[in-house]
C-alpha cells in the first residue's frame, strides 16, 4: 500500500476543497451574516492540513492498482464528509451537534437530500449556499472534479475514475485521455446547471435562490433554500423548469455529450435506459393519478403535481411541491419504489439504477425462455449490444448485495428504536440517495438518534460508492499482500 501516494492526493483533495469555502465567506461578508468566523476556521483547518500533507510529497509519482484506487475513493469521502460539515458544527446558527453536521455534509455530498435542518427560512444565506454547493459538487462525484484537475499535478487517476463512474458500464470513454472526459462530463454538467438558473430566473426566483434551486436539480440532490422546497413558489411554470432539469440530470452524461458533439438526439432515440425511463414515468403518472381518482374520500392532485413528484421521486431528486405525503399509500409506496430503481447510468441520480433493472429482466425473461426451450439460445441484449458475462455477473452481484445490504441497515435503524415503516423507508432513502421516506422520516432526520444518524450517514456513502468500494475494504482479502 503506498501511503505516501495516497496521503499526497487527500492533502491536494484537502486544499481545492477548501476553495468551496471562499463564496461563503463572501456571502457572509456582503450580509453580513455571523457566520464569517466558521467559514474561515474551516477554509483555515482544510487549507492548511491539504498543504502539510501534500508539499512534503509533492514529488512522489505512482500509478496506483486498483487496491489503491478503491482505497482512495473510500478514504476521500470519509474524509470530506467528516470536514465538509465543520462550518454546520461551529457556525452559532443552526446550532447542531456535530452527528448532524456530519450527516448533513454526508447527505449534501452524495447528492441525497435527506435534512437534520429545520426553519431554513430563518438560517443565513451563507449557511444555505454552502449547503446547495455541497450538492453540486457531490451531484457528478467530487473524485470527477478531482480526475480533471489533479492531472495537471502528475496524478494518474484510471482506477479513481473507474470506481467513481457510477453504473454497470464502467469503461465507456467519451475522449481518449481520462482528464478531457472528466472536463467534458463537467462542462455539461455546469452548463445544465447554469441554463437551469436561468430558467428558474425568467420564472420569478431571485437570482439566489435560482442558483441555489439549480445546485439541487440538476445534481438531483433535492436540497433547498425553503422548507416547503419548491412549493414555496406556488409557480407551476416553476415546477416544470424543475421536472424538465431534473429529467436531464438523470439521464446517462454520455448522451448529453455525443447529443452535442453530432448536434442531434438520435443518441437518446436509441439508448433503451431513456426509453425505458419514459415508459416507466409515464405509467407511474398515470396509475397514481387514476388511483387518486378512483380512491373515494382522496383528493385527486393535479396532473402537473403527480408527474413533478413521480419525476421528482424517480430521479432521486426529492423536491417536493405539496404535501404527497398525505396521498394514499399505494402512492407514496410506489413513489418510493421509483425512487429504488432511480435512474440512467452514468447520471447524477442515485438508485440501483434503470441499466441493472433493464439488464436484470432480460436476463430473467430468458432465463424462463431456457426452462421452456432447453435447445434455445438466449442472448441478453442491451442498447442492441450482447452483455458481456462479467457485467452480467457484476449485476447480478450489485443487487444481491443491495438486498443483503438493505436487510442488515432496516435491522440496525430497528435497533435504535425506530419503528419498521421508518426504518424500512429510511434505509431505502438513504441507501438508494433519494432524501425523504415515510413515517418519522418523511419531511427531515431531526428526530432519530445520533446512532440511526451515524447508520444512515453510512448507508448514503456506501449508496454513492455503489456499494463494492467500501465493502472491498471489508474484505480480510484486500488486506493480503
């Protein structure tokens, strides 16, 4: 194990990260909000500590394994996530332990959503900007941001960059060098990010909340500046700016790239996730709508707000525009469902992911075709490709040990004290980066215990890790020279 390499890359990771604290202190300054001395211990403790670490080793060169590649991602967002909520825990508002400062940073960083923070009107502004930043930078991974600039310093990043992309199809490149991909993904990334402010501007939003909203959309991450997130707004056009970006942030990078690169959509006409999304979209709408409907004594919603929460819920975003909470079970059980499942490859949302429920089906479908046809010769396609043996089985493999993983975080959150609807909900919100569940859990975290905090906070890392990099660690294998 080459700790030295490993130290050099968290003391780089340590020093670009402490920029994200300068907009803060600038917001604090401008307001003059009294939380200037937070972000300016924290910048302090993070600049400081990524330069002890990194200039005594600035020469060290390494081309990592694997090994170190895993170990790195894992040691990262450990890292990150237990600093990234230092200016919560000193700032005097919101007044929070540290257990929810963690989890707040946990869950802004993985793009999940999930709150210990309540009365986020009355909070500063540089408290709720810092807050949208962390969702923003976690939304395409921060180890993406890191691929595209710690290059540029001499580190290799192969096996960082293939245990980040999120998906069954790891070794899809969009350019022939691994620095340019990273730069394109984030390119496209921004890009979505500033049209969704825009949008949100020409609909009525003051430009700081705009660029708050956009942070949480298009990283799918659902936080937002308002309690009543964007029912706040009352807009409907609003919404659909929302359901619109929200939409785009869930579907595979790669498609945004090659859409652009040929200046056509034939790349979406083809990809059978998008379609599958779609469909899947489509028939939620409709069945909660005509249950609602149908339901005597339920107060049938809105078209508009049934396809923003399906949307909403589907992508893994978490807005919410009304209280669907109180919509009949069947309803939100389904909402969660979607939210499970989540969305493309390669996207910013969470979820097992559309690709490994699409490659999960066809491999069922053809495997009840063999009982009935032993002779027959049945090919699992996907995107019109054959799938390979070794993705097949790291499918299979990923949501075996999702349901295993599942099971054993419901039973420690039953541990804690919490009953099974929250647990159950909770564990799946988090695991699968959605944000808000049932039961106690369904508008924020405040409640639970520091233990069920501390649980969930890992259940959210080892969701963005897709579970193998943080249980490979795990392994008394991994350890044996």
């Amino acid at each position: 194990m080459h700790i030295k390499y490993i130290a050099k890359n968290l003391g780089g990771m340590f020093s670009i990260f402490s920029l994200t604290m300068v907009p803060p202190i600038m917001l604090s300054l401008s307001y003059k909000e009294n939380t200037l001395m937070a972000f300016s211990i924290s910048w302090l403790i993070l600049f400081c500590s990524g330069l002890l670490l990194w200039l005594p080793l600035r020469f060290e060169h390494y081309e990592p394994r694997v090994r170190e590649g895993f170990l790195i991602v894992v040691i990262y967002w450990l890292a990150l996530c237990l600093i990234g909520g230092l200016p919560f825990f000193i700032s005097e508002s919101p007044d929070i332990s540290y257990i929810d400062a963690i989890f707040e940073s946990v869950s802004g960083l993985t793009a999940t959503g999930a709150t210990v923070f309540t009365q986020l009107d009355t909070l500063p502004k540089s408290i709720i900007y810092y807050r949208q930043q962390l969702q923003f930078l976690g939304g395409m991974g921060i180890l993406l941001l890191a691929v595209a600039i710690l290059p540029t310093l001499g580190v290799g990043g192969m096996q960082l960059f293939r245990a980040e992309i999120t998906g069954p199809n790891k070794d899809t490149k969009l350019t022939p060098k691994l620095a340019e991909t990273a730069k394109s993904l984030w390119f496209i990334y921004v890009m979505l990010t500033l049209l969704c402010a825009l949008a949100y501007y020409s609909c009525g939003m003051s430009w700081f909340d705009a660029i708050c909203y956009s942070f949480g959309t298009v990283s799918t991450g659902g936080y937002a500046p308002h309690d009543s997130s964007i029912g706040f707004f009352h807009n409907p056009e609003i919404k659909l700016v929302a359901m619109v970006f929200m939409f785009l942030g869930a579907i595979n990078f790669s498609l945004h790239f090659f859409s652009i690169r040929h200046s056509n959509i034939a790349s979406y006409k083809k990809n059978s996730e998008v379609k599958a999304m779609l469909l899947m979209l489509g028939i939620s709408s409709l069945l909660i709508w005509l249950y609602m409907y149908v339901s005597p004594d339920v107060q049938t919603a809105g078209a508009i707000d049934v396809g923003f929460h399906v949307i909403s819920l589907a992508t893994t975003t978490g807005f919410s525009s009304g209280n669907y909470q109180s919509w009949p079970l069947f309803c939100t059980l389904l909402l969660l469902l979607l939210g499970v499942i989540g969305g493309c490859a390669g996207s910013t949302s969470g979820g097992v992911k559309i690709a490994r429920v699409l490659i999960l089906f066809k491999h069922s479908t053809a495997e009840i075709q063999k009982i009935l046809h032993p002779r027959s010769h049945c090919l699992v396609k996907f995107n019109q490709s054959p799938v390979s043996a070794d993705i097949l089985s790291a499918v299979m493999g990923f949501l075996g040990m999702y349901i295993i993983l599942f099971f054993i975080f419901t039973l420690g959150m039953t541990i804690t004290g919490v009953n099974f609807i929250t647990a159950f909900s909770a564990v799946a919100a988090t695991l699968s980066n959605i944000g808000p569940g049932l039961g106690d859990v369904a508008y924020n975290y405040q409640e639970l215990s520091s233990a069920a905090k501390a649980l969930l906070s890992l259940a959210m890392i080892t969701g963005r890790l897709e579970l193998f990099p943080l249980l490979v660690l795990l392994s008394p294998l991994y350890w044996k020279n």
